[in-house]
C-alpha cells in the first residue's frame, strides 16, 4: 500500500506504479483538480484522490485501508508554516505501519530556510530513522531524498 502526497505532473506517480508492476495499490492525492483529472488520465493503474494531503486518515478510512506500507511526498514542505508541517507530520506518522516508510525529496538551496530545517527537525521527532540521500546534482535544481523509517509511536495522554 503506497501512497502519494502531492503527486503534481506525475514524475513520481509514473515510477511508483512502475516498481509496483501491477502488485499493490497506490493512491496518489493531489489538490489541484486539473493535475488529478491529467494524472487519472495518464496513471489508470493509480488510484488519484483530489483532495488535501491533510485528510488523509479519512480518505484511508473511507476505503478501508488502516495503515499505509510507505508514503512518498512530492509536497514542499519547506514553504509550509510549522503548524502546517506538524498537522500534515501527524497525519502521514500515524497511517504508516509500524515498519512503514516516509520519503520526501528537498531541493539543496532550501536546505538553510527556517522551515526546512523545522521538517527535519519534525522527521527525527517523528520517525526512528532518517537518512538523506547523495545530492543529485544532475537535477535541476540539484536535490536529494530523505528517507524515514519506522514511525514514533505517540505517547497516550493520562486521563
């Protein structure tokens, strides 16, 4: 089960559904209705959900998926306020499975902004393991992945 936050023109979306080769189910969400009606057009194999990436938990409940094997994030969370950030961090952590993954791509000339450098800080609250990837300085802007595993589990408030 992969799910796709921000799927946009699809680069992503064509090489997930490449690697899943038919197994699995991919739900791609993208906001924009323009983009989600070309993406439905050009991934059939993709399930593309038009709505925003922050309600996730309810559009994998309204399919009757409970947790999600990996995300991948096409959204740019560095140009998101930090409550943005934390809202949309809590929402993907919690629909991952226990040896779930996050992925999310970062463009190296963010790396310095406040906001980029508060999703970091998010991820290594959030997730077990983070690891970024070699630049790909062939890229144009040059980027790189950061790749999280296993998701935190929140601690339960005492009643």
């Amino acid at each position: 089960m992969v799910v796709e936050l921000g799927a946009g023109t699809g680069p992503f979306t064509a090489e997930i559904q490449r690697r899943l080769g038919g197994r699995g189910r991919h739900l791609a969400i993208e906001i924009d209705p323009v983009l989600a009606q070309r993406l439905q057009h050009w991934h059939p194999g993709a399930e593309v959900i038009q709505r925003d990436a922050g309600e996730l938990r309810q559009l994998l409940d309204a399919r009757g998926i409970y947790r999600a094997d990996m995300v991948i994030s096409g959204l740019p969370w560095a140009l998101f306020p930090f409550a943005t950030q934390q809202q949309l961090m809590a929402v993907t952590a919690e629909a991952l499975s226990p040896a779930g993954a996050f992925t999310a791509f970062t463009y190296v000339h963010a790396v310095p902004l406040a906001a980029a450098r508060r999703f970091r800080a998010l991820l290594a609250e959030s997730f077990e393991e983070v690891v970024p990837s070699r630049t790909v300085w062939r890229n144009m802007p040059p980027a790189f992945v950061l790749h999280a595993r296993r998701p935190r589990k929140k601690p339960v408030p005492s009643q």
